[in-house]
C-alpha cells in the first residue's frame, strides 16, 4: 500500500497501487477498483517507513504437507474489500461473510471462504514479505496454480506452504474464534 497525501485538501490516504503518465498519477484505491486520476503537482507520495512494513504479519504454526513437521507461517490477513486493513481480532464475521467468496464455499462447504487475502493474493504484498523476510519465504513454483509466487517454506525439508493451505488455516482459525499471534506490526 502507498500512502499519499493530496495537496489540495491536505487529506492523507492509502492507495492500493498508482502509476505515473505524462503529468498526471492514476491511482487504485483496491485490486480490482477504478483508477482515478490527479495532476502529480497535487500528489505527494509519503514514502514508507523502510522497515516498517504497511501491514500485520501473523504468525501460526501448521504442520508441513510433505514432512509432516511443525513449520512457522508468515502471512498478512487482510480485509478483501479494502486490502489496506488488517483482519484483526475480535473478528468482524458481518463483514468477512459480506463478500465471502459463495460459489467456492457452495463447491466445498468445508470451509467459509471469508472475504479475506493471505499471502499470495496481493503480490505486493507477497513481495514485501519476501524481501523483509527471505530466508522464510521465497517464489516457489505451485502445481495448484500453475504459476510460481511467494510462499512460505518449510524451515525442515524446504517445501513450499501454498496458498491454499494456508487460506483454509486462517478460515479455520476466524471460524473457531481463535486469535493469530501477530509477528510484526
């Protein structure tokens, strides 16, 4: 997430991504959202705190698919209607069921499908996990789904810890009433 601050009003927000084209900046305000544009004379991009990073790192232990060892994950948990805001507990289940994925959760009722992102959802995100924390997380690639992206890795045998997996953990733990451990804020 970006922060910036608009000259004209002198109101700080958050946007999901912006690009800069001739003189103006389009910004996003979430993944799939319009792009609005601003002269850049009126933008000014608040750069990042360089350790700090804009969102909560959970962490929870899960036991390896491959080794069947205990492993640590790192993950952020964000809302899906406004990645910029952390799930945090006590949990808003009104909001989470409000743009709960419904035709996943129809094919396989196991799990609730929260409107929610982990790691390998927002690929900034992913990244800046990945750069802070490199000896944990590391672009593996998923037969699931086919591509390769940041994940976690098992600290025993190495094994990528997909997203999957881990979205049906932190669905689980929200559904259970159990709160995350937070890593980093």
């Amino acid at each position: 997430m970006i922060k910036f601050k608009n000259r004209k009003t002198g109101e700080i927000k958050t946007a999901f991504s912006l690009r800069e084209e001739r003189e103006k900046t389009y910004i996003k305000f979430s993944k799939d959202g319009k792009e609005y544009g601003y002269f850049r004379n009126n933008i000014e991009i608040i750069p990042p705190d360089s350790d700090k990073l804009p969102f909560r790192v959970y962490l929870y232990t899960k036991e390896c698919y491959k080794c069947h060892k205990p492993t640590e994950i790192l993950t952020y948990i964000t809302y899906a209607d406004k990645p910029a805001e952390d799930v945090i507990f006590p949990y808003d289940y009104s909001r989470l069921l409000k743009h709960q994925n419904i035709a996943a959760h129809l094919q396989d009722p196991s799990i609730e499908y929260y409107g929610l992102n982990v790691i390998g959802d927002i690929m900034e995100f992913d990244h800046m996990l990945m750069e802070k924390y490199s000896e944990r997380i590391k672009n593996i690639y998923s037969k699931t789904k086919n591509e390769t992206y940041p994940m976690n890795v098992c600290r025993h045998c190495g094994s990528g810890q997909g997203w999957y997996f881990i979205y049906r953990d932190i669905n689980n733990a929200i559904k259970n009433k159990e709160k995350i451990q937070t890593f980093d804020k």
